[in-house]
C-alpha cells in the first residue's frame, strides 16, 4: 500500500516535471559505472543539461499521463532522461558526444519539439549545425535572391550612368578642341597691291 503510494507520487512528479519539455532523449544507462557516471553528470551539468535516472514503468506511466504516449516505447530497462536545453541539436549533439566516451550509454530516442523521434534520428540530427549557424545559411540563402534582384535592377541605371559619362566625356573633348582651333593665328591678310 505504501509502495504503491510512493509510485504515484514519483508519476505525479515526473508528469509535472515533464510535462511542459518538448525537447528530451532517453538513454540506456544500464552498464555506466560509477565514475563514468559522475564525468558525464558534471559535463552535462556545463552545458546545463540534466540527467535523471528513471524507473521504466514509472516514466512509461508518466509519459502516458502527460500525452507522450510515442515516447513510452523507449523506456524499457535502465532508463535516464536527459533535457534541460532549448537548442535541441546542441542536446542531441551533446549525447552523441558523450556515447563515444562512455560506450555503455546508448541513446534510445526522444522527442525533439514533442514529436517522438529514434535513435536514428537522433544521429542523424546531432550532424546538423548548431542553431546560430543554420540561422546564417538561411539569412544567406534568403538576402541571395534579394541581392540578385538589386544587381538586376541597378543594371540600366549603371549602363544609363555610363552613357551619361560618355556623352560628358565627349562633350568635354569637344569644348577643349574648340578653343585651341580659336587660338590659332589667322592667316595673314593679302598684301596691298599699289594702284
């Protein structure tokens, strides 16, 4: 009866705890020794990322309380739930960072802005740039077209101003000429004939 009690208040608080995440992953934990562990907390914490170890059929129950129902398949077994982010690929591509140190820490999916995704999505995902660069690409892929569009559009004003230029040039040339033919002396009169 006690027990039973305690269960659901560990539910109750994973629910509540959970319940306003959207950006999670669930590992295996089972076989992380120790001191593996406390390397992994520690540097997870740096990057104020939590850790919480979980009791499978209580997460499974929590997460059917909460409505994630998809992520209730990846809790089977020594389970942690790893959130604390809100740049989700910094999440994931954090995880995927520690499973190559501590081989015995496996990634058994998640939910990535509350849709259930899989260990391979995961990997796939953690290969993605971080936020601030993908903002970048995307400010770059989209002043491309502006600029192309600008270019286009300066064009006849650029071909407009060279022909202006052109026509002054033309026009400077033709005043300097014209007071040098002035400045010439004049040729000199017929000499008087006597009568």
């Amino acid at each position: 009866m006690v027990r039973s009690r305690v269960n659901t208040l560990i539910v109750e608080e994973l629910a509540s705890r959970y319940r306003g995440i959207r950006n999670c992953m669930v590992v295996n934990y089972q076989g992380v020794d120790a001191l593996h562990a406390n390397e992994l907390r520690k540097g997870l914490r740096e990057k104020k990322i939590n850790l919480e170890v979980v009791k499978d059929t209580l997460a499974n129950l929590a997460f059917k309380e909460i409505g994630s129902v998809e992520a209730v398949g990846f809790f089977s077994g020594p389970s942690a739930i790893v959130s604390g982010t809100d740049d989700p690929v910094a999440l994931v591509r954090t995880l995927v960072e520690w499973t190559k140190k501590v081989p015995a820490l496996k990634i058994k999916g998640g939910l990535l802005e509350g849709r259930a995704i899989s260990s391979q999505e995961v990997e796939k995902l953690s290969k993605l740039p971080p936020r601030p660069v993908l903002y970048a690409q995307i400010a770059t892929l989209l002043k491309a077209p502006v600029s192309r569009l600008a270019t286009i559009l300066a064009a006849p004003l650029q071909n407009l101003r060279g022909a202006l230029e052109a026509v002054k040039d033309k026009k400077e040339k033709e005043s300097s000429s014209k007071p040098e033919t002035a400045s010439k002396p004049e040729t000199a009169s017929k000499p008087e004939t006597g009568g």
